[in-house]
C-alpha cells in the first residue's frame, strides 16, 4: 500500500496481459492503470472458518446495549477522522475519483451515517407497537429490531471505503 504510491515505473495493468490464476486478485489504479500488485485470494475453507469466527462473535454482539454500540461507533468515527487522509488516498486510487470526491463520498458521508446513528439510534431502534386491527382486538402486536447477524455485502467499486462501513454500521 506504502509503496504503491511511490513506484512511478510500476507496469499497467491489462486484463489481456493478466497471466494470474484464481488464487490471486489483481489490483491495480484504475485513474492510470498502473499495477499494484496482487493479493492472495482466501480459499472456500478459509472462508468458511472467517464465517464461522464471525457467527461466534456476532452472538456476543447481539447481546450489546446500545451504550456499547455507541461507544464502539465513538471509537469508529475517531479512528475515520484520525485516518482520514489514509482513507481518501486509498478510495481514490481504488476507484479512480478525484481525492475531494473520496472525502466527500467516503469520510463525510460515512461520519454522518455514524453521527445520526449515536444521536438518533437508539430513539428509532426502540421496539414499535403495531395496531393489529379489530377482528383480533384482543391480541398485541410490535415490532423489535434486532441485528441480522453475519451479513456479506456484495457492493459496487464506486465508494469502497463507504460501501463496506454502510451496512457495517447500519447492523
């Protein structure tokens, strides 16, 4: 990532050229097409174990008062800021925007969704009573929200810092 940045003479990507297999992933800036090398793809049963590890943990999670939710949120939204410019360098070379739009579309965009969420979370998250009509008048009915557990988000390439903390902060 570091050097990535630094390498002017790095070879251009070229899917026609690409001699990979489908155990790596090509990455490569898409503004200029200049290679940044490859990364190693999980095999099915690495996957599988990152599930499971995640299933494990979400069932603690699950467990979480909203005053833990906000203080992790806190926690997110500092590092987001305090890391910034890391975030908005890597967006744009990921999805060959211009940095403004990455600041724009990734940090802000991503720092306000956690904002309305530590001031407003907890208020719209509360469970909703729901009229059931009068032909059953004597039952009750509401609705409770509840964390949907271990969730893969297949998201497109234009916002990948936003598109990935979207639905993370959003479960």
């Amino acid at each position: 990532l570091e050097t990535a940045d630094t390498l002017d003479s790095c070879e251009l990507f070229s899917w026609e050229a690409w001699k990979g297999d489908r155990t790596q992933i090509p990455c490569y800036d898409p503004a200029t097409m200049r290679s940044l090398g490859v990364m190693r793809a999980m095999s099915r049963e690495e996957v599988v174990a990152r599930i499971g590890a995640a299933r494990k943990a979400q069932a603690e999670w699950a467990t979480s008062s909203f005053a833990q939710r906000r203080k992790l949120l806190r926690v997110l939204q500092r590092f987001i800021v305090a890391n910034q410019e890391t975030i908005c360098r890597v967006a744009a070379r990921d999805s060959g925007k211009p940095l403004v739009d990455a600041a724009f579309g990734e940090v802000i965009g991503t720092c306000e969704k956690i904002s309305w969420l530590l001031a407003e979370g907890e208020r719209w998250l509360r469970p909703e009573r729901r009229s059931v009509g009068r032909m059953v008048f004597y039952k009750r009915a509401w609705v409770e929200w509840r964390p949907v557990g271990v969730m893969g988000a297949i998201v497109p390439w234009n916002y990948p810092f936003h598109n990935v903390f979207n639905p993370l902060v959003a479960n």
